[in-house]
C-alpha cells in the first residue's frame, strides 16, 4: 500500500506528537516485564502478548494471573471484562472512521490505547485530523511499551529476589494508579463498590481468578443501570 504525502504526514505527525507519553508507557511497562519474568514467561511470550493484545491493565492481569496450570477461561474473561472501556472509544473515535473499510478500521483500531486516543481526540477537537494520526500515535505507543516491557523482562531475570527491593509490591502499586486514572466523580462511588463487595465475596467462595471477572461484570452491570448523569427524576 502505498500512502499519499498527508497520509506520510499525519503518519508522522501522530507519533511524534505521543513521544512525550510514551515515555511513562515505557516506565510502567517495565513493570510488566519485570513481573512477567518472575512468572516465567519467556521473551518471546511477552513480545507475543504486547503484540495481540496491546492492552495494558488487561496484561498486567493477565500475568497476575499467570499460574499453571493456566486459566485460559477466566484470563480471556477477565481481558473482555477490562478492556469494555473500547466499546466506548471505538464509539468516540467513529467519525474519524466514517467511510473507511472494515480492514480499514480492524488494523488501526487494534493500536488504539488511552494515550494516542486521548492525542487523537484533543487534536480533533481543535481541527480537522485523520485514523493516519491514530495510528502513528499507536505506532509510537506500541514501540514504547515493547521497549519498556522487554527491557524490565531482562532486568528481572537477573534479579533473583525481588522482595528485597519492593519489587512484589509493583503489581498493586501500578495497577492501583491505572485504576484511578479512571475515576470520574462521585457517579464511580456505586459500581466501584459492588465490584469491589462482589470481588471479595466471590474470591472467598470460588478458586483461582474468578472474582476478577465476578467483580468487573458486577460494576459494569450497575453503572449501566445507573440513569445518566443530570438526567432528571420526574
């Protein structure tokens, strides 16, 4: 395929414009390497899921989940419960893919994460922009995570123990930033609740990783329930 000289440019102009936040992508996704290593995934495992499913909360679930024998069921499960956020971003991004194919919208949604959408859509909101910037944005965003998360794949293979440096506590630290990051005011109170209430419930009555998934359906059912936000009582 070969691309038009603004298709090269918005191209361009959508991966420079994430290096800025593609440099904490890299930090946190070190993380991820470091705990992927610990769990015993190889390199190439990890290249592997970056790749297919470029999706950070829903990867660093899946490694905290990572234990043989492996629960295929309850990780997929769990990675469609976290990642129901795109049904909303897909939607957000919709005009930028009006009259585009449906391979058109396959490949350049697949590199969509909360950063280069968060670009895209400031950048639409001031002007006229294009998917071509999506996807550099996504290109820029996907090479860092990559980056980040293979090089804190070697580092933890040569760091035997890391308890000694606080290093086991690196899950619950980024994980719990990820989930504030998506806190929206006080409409968050009541799903994040029942999510939490049912994930406590479920984890003390079913084995494995089940109450990821119990516990995310929960929240998810309750904030579609809820009446939008001002809307009236009468």
């Amino acid at each position: 395929m070969v691309l038009s000289r603004s298709q090269r440019q918005d191209l361009r102009t959508g991966f420079t414009a994430n290096l800025v936040v593609s440099a904490s992508v890299a930090a946190y996704g070190s993380v991820l390497g470091l705990m992927a290593a610990q769990k015993g995934l190889t390199w190439y495992q990890l290249l592997v899921m970056n790749l297919s499913v470029f999706a950070g909360s829903a990867q660093f679930v899946m490694v905290d989940m990572w234990l043989p024998p492996l629960p295929v069921a309850e990780i997929i499960l769990a990675v469609l419960v976290i990642n129901m956020r795109y049904l909303l971003i897909g939607a957000s991004l919709s005009p930028l893919f009006r009259d585009t194919s449906l391979k058109h919208k396959f490949l350049f949604m697949h590199l969509v994460a909360d950063e280069n959408w968060a670009m895209t859509m400031a950048r639409y909101y001031k002007g006229p922009t294009t998917t071509w910037f999506l996807l550099g944005g996504g290109l820029c965003v996907q090479a860092a995570w990559c980056f980040g998360t293979l090089l804190g794949h070697r580092l933890g293979a040569v760091i035997t123990n890391p308890e000694r440096y606080g290093l086991d506590f690196s899950f619950v630290a980024v994980f719990t930033a990820l989930v504030f990051s998506f806190w929206k005011g006080r409409q968050d109170v009541l799903p994040w609740l029942v999510a939490a209430a049912v994930a406590a419930v479920s984890e003390s009555l079913m084995p494995g990783k089940w109450y990821i998934v119990c516990g995310g359906v929960a929240g998810a059912l309750v904030a579609a329930l809820m009446p939008p936000k001002g809307a009236s009582n009468d």
